[in-house]
C-alpha cells in the first residue's frame, strides 16, 4: 500500500481512486481462426555458420550487421551473432557471452555467465544455456550420447530406440521430441505438408501447445493490449549501446527514461502491481512474511488483470486446450505458480517467481531477476538505481519494445537485464505465464507485430504446489 499512496501524491490523486477499475470488452478469441504463418526453408532460415555472409537477394533472410537496419534478419540472429559482432568490434572475446563450446565447463568468476548445471541454482546462466547444453548434460550424467539431444542435422530421422530424443513428424505424438525439435525441424515439416502442422490435427495432441499456436496467440496478445504506452507517453534516453561483457561500466551520465506519462501508471491495472512493489524484501536468505492486507493486494491484482482482453485471450484460448475448466481454476493457478514462496537461500521461504521477476532480487552481491520496466522506472526516479548503459534494442518502432540494459541497483550490479518496455503489467504476466506453461524450463519462441522474440522462462525444482505443480523460477526476453 505504500507504494500506492507513493503513486497517489505523484498523481495528485486518492489512492482509491488508482484502484478504479477498468472496462474492458472479454472477447473470447478463436486460435482455429489464426492466419498461421509459415517459415522459410531451414537451411537459410537460420544464421548457424553464417554470420557475418555477404547479402544475397534469394536468402529468405539474413545474418549480418545490415539485417537489423533492413529488418530481415533470421531469427535466431540475434542469439547466434549478434552478441559475437558488438564483441568483436570491440575487440573482446564473443565465446563468453555464449555456452558455444563451453558446456560443462568449469565456474570462472570474470565469465559474464556460466554454462554448467549449477548455473541454475545459482541464476547466472548464459541465455542460451537451455538450448545448448541443459539435454546435453543430463545425456552425458546418464552415460548418452549428448550429440544426440538435438535436433541439428537430424530433421525426419527414422526413429531409433536407442536415441533419448526423436526429430520426426511422429515424435510429437509420442511426446519424445528433441527440446529444439520446434526451432529446428517443425517448420520445415510445416513447410513440406503445405502448411498442415502435424501437432494440430492429431488427437493424441490435446492440450499440448504447437509453435504455431504460440505465435498465433502471442500476436493476440499484442494487439489486445490497449493499456500499453503510446506514442509520446515513454521518451527513452538510451545513450550506449555495448556488448553484454562490458557491463560494469557505468558509461550513462543521464537517466535511461527521460518521460514517462503519469496517466499511464494511473491505470487500474498499473496501479495493482506498483502496490505489490513494497511487500518484499529483496535479500535472498530473509523469510517473507506475507500479511493478510498483502494477500488481498496479490487477489486485487489478478482480479484487475483479468478484466483485459489480455487475460481474457490467453484464459480462453488455454481453456480450450484443456488446461483449465473454469476461469477460476487458472486465477488459482496463477497464485500459486506466481506468488507461492520457495527457499533461494538458507532454507526461508524467501522468494517467489512475481519478486523475482518483476521486482529483482540480490543474492550474493549481485541482482537477479529484476525484469519490469514499471519498477525500473520508479527507483530511478527515487534515485535507486543508476542506468549503466543497453547492450540490446529490439526492432519494434512501437510499444511494448524489447531492451537488453546494465544498471546499479542501490549498489548491487545487473550485468545484462532485460524487459519490454511500455507494455501494460497483464502483458507481461500473459507473455510470460504463457511461455512457462507451453515450454517450461526451455526458448519459447513468440511472435510480437511480425517480429520474433525469444522468452526463456525456468522452473523452481526444489519444491512444488498442489498436485507436484512447479513455481516459475524466473521468465525474461532473451537478448
């Protein structure tokens, strides 16, 4: 409540009057109805060995600098060359910033990020940890062979027992499929049978969610965010653009938001989360004692962001795949999965997936989570947090946009921080809960205005709710 009555004076306005609530139509959206877009031929449709090639008109897209200015970069560009291009421009060693090569290996404390199985406990992982090594891993620990828990190479691949994943059309229905089976093989299968994705006719499928439904509904979820910034509401100043290894350097001597409208945190919905915002206690190791006053702050929050046609969306179209029978159902779920406590550190019941990710968190003189632009905003404007300088810019022209930043909180340094930005809190939640219930622990692959993006969501393993659920551990844009 604190930091509602902290809106309020900034607003000049009642605190009750930032709970007003919002009218918005419940549309119940079709995901059969979806135009599906298909992809182009795998073997040009990603930048794997070819960063840096010379522009080629008949390429369906592209793998060098240029391809963010003429926005017909592949999809993976950004992952697979862009972090290796800043760093080489700069003379510094691009390996660092990637798990390429480098699983398992062993912790070095000047690595920006690290590539072994502790990096998850510890939430220091490169980004592309999950899909480079995490299956690799578990193979190798069971004594199989790692090459095989990918799919490169091994699109339409007759099945083999012995292998401890599958890269054909049939893996799907047997639930057997390579982590990267979508990224890799499925749009290329797409592709082959003109359009028809195997995952969607077949039966046995229910309830699982296919990358075309994903990017289907995630474009849903884009369009239906009327509370999002517009044009004028956010001026960013973003100042340096660096490489993800040089960010301990504060090279920003101005503030990263320059304006920010302050109708649009008068909203309902902003207004409920900004509530939250004090009700934790950022140090890993520290128990949460969570009142009866902060539990209804939690239920005003989620009552608020269902009412939008985001929320609205993503319920009906999980609805129909069966996850949920009723709207209450998913409402209690979310609770769980989002506010339930676990233990980071010391065995207290310490952290939560809402605090990590859309407040932040320090553990061992380091942030980390910390992925809302609405709470970055507010402690730079008190002066808590200091911005260093962005090492990513997405290619939205419009809002929510995608910014990858270094910055000082309070003393405690985030070395590569990412959000969208100007995006509405039940965007953020729907983007987020949507990649961790349809690719938990894994690369969601998402499609915003045309453009893909990246989300890398983790679960919390230690512990579980109800009926052996897991916690979000974290959820953040990969950069």
């Amino acid at each position: 409540m604190k930091a509602c009555l902290l809106l309020a004076v900034l607003l000049g306005c009642s605190c009750s009057w930032a709970f007003d609530s919002c009218s918005s139509s419940n549309s119940d959206p079709n995901p059969e109805s979806f135009d599906f877009k298909h992809v182009d031929a795998p073997v040009k449709s990603s930048c794997q060995g070819r960063c840096g090639e010379a522009y080629r008109k008949k390429d369906p897209c592209h793998c060098n600098s240029k391809c963010v200015q003429h926005d017909n970069c592949c999809e993976d560009y950004s992952t697979v060359c862009k972090g290796a291009e800043i760093n080489s421009a700069h003379g510094q060693d691009p390996v660092k910033s990637s798990c390429q090569g480098r699983c398992g290996e062993a912790y070095r404390k000047k690595d920006p990020c690290h590539c072994n199985s502790k990096c998850v406990q510890h939430d220091n992982c490169c980004e592309d940890y999950s899909t480079v090594c995490k299956g690799a891993e578990i193979n190798s620990a069971q004594g199989q062979d790692p090459v095989k828990s990918s799919c490169q190479g091994r699109c339409g691949e007759a099945y083999r027992k012995k292998d401890p994943c599958h890269c054909n059309s049939k893996c799907v229905q047997h639930d057997n499929c390579c982590e990267d089976y979508s990224t890799v093989c499925k749009g290329a299968e797409i592709n082959s049978a003109q359009g028809q994705d195997p995952a969607a006719s077949d039966p046995s499928s229910q309830g699982r969610i296919s990358q075309q439904e994903i990017e289907a509904v995630s474009e849903s979820l884009y369009q239906a965010d009327r509370n999002k910034a517009k044009e004028g509401d956010i001026i960013l100043n973003k100042q340096h653009l660096v490489s993800k290894s040089a960010g301990k350097q504060d090279l920003c001597d101005e503030p990263f938001y320059t304006h920010v409208n302050a109708e649009l945190l008068s909203q309902p919905t902003y207004a409920c989360i900004i509530s939250l915002f004090d009700n934790y206690d950022r140090k890993t190791g520290t128990s949460e004692e969570v009142d009866k006053s902060e539990m209804q702050e939690q239920d005003s929050f989620l009552q608020e962001i269902m009412k939008t046609d985001v929320m609205q969306k993503l319920y009906t179209f999980l609805h129909k795949k069966n996850l949920y029978a009723t709207q209450e159902e998913f409402i209690a779920d979310l609770k769980n999965m989002w506010f339930g406590l676990y233990s980071r550190g010391a065995g207290e019941l310490d952290s939560s997936g809402f605090e990590h990710v859309f407040l932040g968190e320090v553990k061992k003189g380091k942030v980390s989570g910390f992925h809302s632009w609405i709470r970055f905003y507010l402690l730079e404007k008190k002066g808590m947090v200091d911005y260093y300088s962005h090492n990513y810019d997405g290619p939205w022209t419009s809002f929510p946009d995608v910014i990858g930043k270094q910055f000082d909180w309070d003393g405690f340094q985030k070395e590569v921080g990412s959000s969208f930005i100007g995006s509405s809190p039940e965007f953020d939640f729907a983007m987020y809960t949507l990649c961790f219930i349809a690719r938990p622990g894994k690369v969601c692959t998402v499609s915003l205005g045309g453009h893909p993006l990246k989300i890398q969501t983790y679960t919390w393993t230690k512990s579980t709710y109800g009926d052996s659920k897991k916690y979000i551990a974290t959820a953040y844009p990969v950069t």
